[in-house]
C-alpha cells in the first residue's frame, strides 16, 4: 500500500551497468530509444536490478527527449509524452530501453491514472525518469522526430540554447577597466553593479576566466548565453551600455578556435566606441589595428612630424665651405686679440691680459673682480678666518646642550666647572649622556628617599648602558650601580676607611670563650651552662634563666641585650642565697660580700644603651638552623638567624644587619636551636 513512507526511485538494471561501463570504456556512444509504462498488475513493485522486463508493461512508446540535469551534471533525464487518446491503465512502474531494446532501467513511481478521452476526462501527460551515472557524455538519444512529442518546456529551452549560440550577445551593462574579484557587488568603471547585472571582464590575470558573467553578493556566475564552449565562439561580440571609459562601446572576441571555456585564454577587443583619443583636430595621429584612432597630437617642429633631411631655421647652407669676404674676429678690454676667419678652417686668436696692478708673488688672501681677475692680495689674519668668534659661535647653547659639532663650554655638564644642577629628578633618569650632577630632592636612590648629593654618569649607549656613581651629602656613603640592556642593576655601596673595619672580619687564629664567660686571669669554672637552660646539682633543679653553679664568676659582668626577663618585664639578676661546689675555694664568701648584689633592676640601664647598632653587642639565641655541627666563632650571621634572648631562652624578635659570633655555638640538630652566645654587629 503506497502511504508517506514509501519511497520512489529509478536504477539501471545489470544489464544497463554492463553497456553503460563498455560505453565509457571504448569511448562509444549509448543510445536509449524508447520508454515503457507498466500497472505492476495493481501492485507496488521496488525497482530490481535484477529485471529484463517490467511487471506488467501496456505502453511503449519511443522517448521525446533525454537531457543532464544542468544542477547535477550525473543525473539523466528522460522523457515521454501520452497523447490524450491513449489511456485507461495505471502507471505504477517505468522501464527505459536502448537501441538493442534491452531494458536497461527501471523505476517506480506514485500511482497514476491516464484516463481516455471517452471517459470524459482527456489529458496531455508528460512521464520523466531521472537516473545517476558515473558519467553522462556518452549517453545519447536516437528518436524518430516524426513520432515524438515535445513539452513547452521543451522548445523554450531548446529556442534559448539556439539563441545563445549565436554571436551577438544580449548587452552587458559595464565592462571591466581592470582584473577585478568575481564575487560580491562593486564598482565597476564608475558604476555600482547590482544583482542581476550583466558585466563584460576583459582584463584577468588569467585571460581563461574573461567572459561575460552576471553580478551577484556571493561568488559570480558565466551569463545563461555566455556559459559553455558552444556558446562562446571566435567573432563573439556584446554592446557595452554604461561606464566612465567603456561606455556605449562594441566588443569582440578575437580568440580563435577551438575554445574550450575555462581552459582556452579569451581576448576581447573593443571594435567601436570611445578610444581615449578625444574630441578634436590633430595632424598626427595614433591608429589601432582596427583602424581607429586612439591618440592625437599637434606638433610645431620638424621632429615632430619626422621629417630629417629639412635645413632647420637656423642653419647653415649644407654645401657652403668659405665666406666670401673674410671676417675679423676680435676680443678687447681685459684681455684682447684678434684673428681673420674666412670659413675655411678653425681659427684661434692669442689673447693677451690686461695688467691687474697686482705685483707677482704669492698671498694667502686675495680681491677677485667679477670677471675673475685678481686685483689685489694679502696675507691673513686670525680676524680674516673668523677665529676670534667661531668659538663662540659654534659653542652650546645650554651646559647641556648634545648638538652635534657644537663646541663644548667651561663647566658642560659638570665638567671643568661646578656640577650640573639637575635638581629634583629621577637618578635612574640620568643614562643619556656623561656628566657631573648634583641633585636635590631627587628619587631612585639607595634608600628609597628623597636625595641630595653628587651623580656622576659615564654612558656608553643611551639609554642602555652606562655607570653611575653616588655620593649623600648627608650619609657621605659612597654608591654605584650599572645599566645593562636598559636595567639598573641594585645599587651596591662602597666601603672605605669611615664605614668598614677589616679587623671586625679577621679570622681568629684560635677559638675564644669555648667555655662561655668567664672571669678574668681564673682557670675554667669547669661547668657552664646557657642562660635559660634548666639544670640540677646535688638533686636540686635551678629554674631556667636563673644564673646558677659555674656560670658566674669573680670580676665577670653581665649585659643584657634585649631580653633576660624576670616577672613582668624587670630585668634582674638575682641569686636564691645558696651557693653550691667546691670549686669557688676560699673566696667565695668574701666575693658574695663585696660584689653580689642580691637584686637589681637593670631595664634602666638596657635603656640607655645604643642596642642594635653597627658595633654593639647582644645576646643571641639562635632560631635557625645554619649549619651542621657547631658554629665557631668569628661567623658571620644575617640578623634574621638570630632572636633576642631572654632567661627563659625564648625568642622575642630578630634584629637587623649582620653579626659576628663571638661565642662557640652548638648547633648540631636540624630544627631550633637553643644555644645562646654574645654576638657583635658588623653591618
């Protein structure tokens, strides 16, 4: 039961596959004859390759026409026309034969009635059958004109191929002045080309894709008439309506054949209409090969007209060789001669030089006349070169002034004179020439703040490379820096006599303080321990930062640094009134009378002193692990390795600079370290 899923289609049979491929291979043509119509015997047939007949065949009848579809150039159409009086059978099925009359396809199609015209209902039916091929160029129709029909459709068309085989061309509106893009509208010689327009191009890079093709937004199309190689032949020629240069114009193709379109290179000549040569009268003119004029002048001399044997204006009698009285030539007044010219040959006449009134010799300065003859000299003087003033003419205009050749001034750029006052500028800005500046309030210094001091600037590309040196008028440190590739580099400071101690960085030749503090011109007190380290002698433990047994002893002093706390921040050093060991001898107690002081606050005595400093002392607790195993002394350590140590041997803060260990440290594990020292800052 045919429905909306049902589908229609045409195919060759095996039999058409076999003839069709022996066509294009032996280059042979395959003629189709005739087109026969089926009713499946009420059946809905699908279309098998397999078929040599229809099912059930009740017309045959030869085909009226075959074409290729111009949208799909593998596509065939064939055609069939049933006259009005045969009729009364369904058309279910379609069959196509060729000149052997084997069926070579079959299709299927929509069930239709062709009534007959006793029933009252008479048509004209027109039946198609369209295939794909591989190939369509050797398939054609063999037909007897006699016997077929042909479909208004028909005979427009073939009226428009015949048409457009002729030579003369429906007009073009512009012609291309120029190699132009084949796609999108554009001006063409003055005029704004619309869809649809018909344009002549003329002047291609490549004279293939010349031709006559009609305007469009999207990529343009070869004109209906103008499309095909049977269609564009020698003698081709189109009227050009519109345009600056090419309007109202005639032009033809004047390529010979054979023509293949897209292949064969096609000139087109314009044959009548505008040649550039212009409205006028002209005695010499320009003519093409078609015999038009296409340029016009009017020349006034013999060159012009080409003529070269004429005797010019102002020339001489060609056979002419003597005057027939001689002449006297003559020269008077500064210089003066004479000779007789006859014509005959070349002349010379002596001159002889009036006396100038100039004694000979030689001057380096001398008076010329205006016809070149000295009369006078001199020797120079510094005044006639100009030297009293060149020096200051030629000079720079400012102290800073970089003109080229300009004569450098007593104190440019603070050389020779005082420095260059460059006042409140970015020093870093200094890099285009070498000089001496002083600067006041200025930026880009060492530390950051406004600067005031010298500047000197040695420069060896500007901008790029160059050295700076800088002295504070304030701090008087000295300073320098270089510019690499357009990048100061940081500013590094220069160490001298007023800032820097080379014995501070001496090594020591021998370990000092192994045992911590100790009193002078006394043995070892044997046991030592660090300040906020708990320990425990006889069985009775010492709170830690209380200075107990063998840390302490005649003579000794103690400075707290920056910690060294007891109770609510009361520095202190105290003792709990028992003194143990057998060590301290006979002169402990007489010791503990004259120098012990049972308690003292020391905060006001820490106060007043200079802490922190370069060239002050503290005590330290190191918090980070710088090195495996001890630290001896005389190292140097960066403040941010150390912590001010208090009695409990806890870490309030680190201090700035650099400081040398004083003390032997051990430091042995790999987290904080405990160990407390007294140290010295060096930087």
């Amino acid at each position: 039961m045919i429905d909306k899923t049902s589908q229609f289609f045409a195919i060759l049979t095996a039999v058409g596959e076999a003839k069709h491929a022996n066509a294009i291979a032996m280059g042979l043509d395959w003629m189709f004859t005739a087109m026969g119509l089926g009713d499946a015997n009420g059946t809905d047939p699908i279309p098998d390759r397999l078929q040599s007949q229809l099912i059930n065949e009740w017309r045959r009848a030869p085909i009226n026409q075959i074409r290729v579809d111009p949208a799909n150039p593998n596509t065939v159409i064939t055609e069939q026309i049933i006259p009005p009086e045969v009729g009364g059978e369904w058309i279910r099925e379609i069959g196509l034969y060729d000149v052997d009359g084997d069926l070579v396809a079959v299709a299927n199609c929509a069930p239709s009635y062709k009534p007959l015209l006793d029933q009252g209902s008479g048509k004209t039916q027109v039946v198609r059958m369209n295939f794909i091929v591989s190939s369509s160029a050797n398939i054609v129709l063999k037909i007897d004109p006699a016997v077929v029909l042909a479909t208004r459709e028909y005979v427009d068309l073939k009226i428009q191929e015949e048409l457009a085989k002729l030579d003369h061309k429906q007009s073009a509106r512009v012609a291309a002045t120029a190699a132009i893009t084949l796609s999108n509208l554009q001006t063409v010689d003055d005029v704004a080309v619309a869809t649809g327009d018909r344009v002549l191009v003329t002047a291609q890079a490549l004279a293939q894709d010349n031709g006559i093709y009609v305007a469009s937004v999207d990529s343009w199309t070869r004109a209906a008439d103008a499309d095909n190689s049977l269609e564009v032949t020698p003698g081709l020629f189109i009227h050009v309506e519109q345009g600056t240069t090419n309007g109202d114009s005639l032009w033809q193709l004047v390529t010979d054949a054979p023509i293949n379109l897209g292949t064969t290179s096609l000139q087109f000549d314009m044959i009548a209409g505008g040649s550039g040569a212009g409205v006028g009268t002209f005695r010499s003119v320009t003519v093409d090969a078609l015999g038009r004029v296409v340029a016009g002048t009017n020349p006034t001399t013999l060159d012009g007209y080409g003529i070269t044997d004429a005797l010019p204006v102002d020339g001489t009698a060609v056979a002419a060789t003597q005057l027939e009285t001689a002449r006297t030539l003559s020269v008077s007044g500064a210089a003066s001669g004479s000779v007789s010219f006859d014509g005959t040959a070349n002349a010379d006449i002596a001159i002889t030089l009036a006396d100038s009134g100039v004694a000979a010799g030689t001057y380096s300065t001398v008076s010329v006349n205006a016809q070149g003859l000295v009369t006078g000299g001199d020797q120079l003087t510094g005044d006639d070169l100009g030297l009293g003033t060149a020096a200051y003419l030629d000079a720079q205009t400012n102290l800073h002034d970089v003109t080229a050749d300009a004569l450098m001034k007593v104190g440019a750029f603070g050389l020779g004179g005082p420095a260059y006052m460059a006042g409140a500028v970015d020093i870093g800005d200094l890099n285009t020439v070498s000089a001496l500046y002083y600067v006041g309030g200025a930026t880009g210094a060492p530390d950051g703040e406004l600067y005031e001091g010298w500047v000197r600037v040695s420069v060896i590309t500007p901008g790029q490379y160059a050295f700076q040196e800088l002295y504070g008028f304030n701090d008087q440190t000295l300073y320098r820096r270089a510019l690499i590739a357009g990048v100061w580099d940081e500013w590094e400071t220069v160490w001298d006599t007023s800032n820097f101690d080379p014995a501070l960085y001496a090594a020591l030749s021998a370990p000092a303080f192994v045992n911590g503090i100790q009193v002078s011109g006394h043995a070892n007190l044997l046991n030592t321990a660090n300040v906020g380290t708990d320990i425990s002698i006889g069985g009775t433990a010492y709170a830690a930062g209380v200075l107990s047994y063998g840390n302490i002893t005649a003579n000794a002093g103690l400075y707290a640094g920056g910690g060294c706390y007891s109770g609510s921040g009361v520095a202190m050093f105290g003792t709990d009134g028992n003194s143990y060991g057998p060590i301290w001898g006979g002169y402990l107690s007489s010791w503990i009378a004259a120098n012990y002081i049972a308690y003292w606050n020391l905060m006001s005595q820490i106060a007043a002193q200079p802490i922190g400093g370069v060239g002050t002392y503290g005590m330290f607790i190191v918090v980070k692990n710088i090195n495996s195993g001890a630290i001896p002394p005389g190292t140097l350590v960066e403040g941010g390795y150390l912590g001010w140590s208090n009695a409990g041997g806890e870490n309030y803060g680190a201090p700035g600079g650099t400081w040398m260990v004083c003390g032997g440290v051990s430091n042995s594990s790999a987290g904080n370290v405990f160990s407390t020292t007294i140290c010295k800052r060096v930087a």
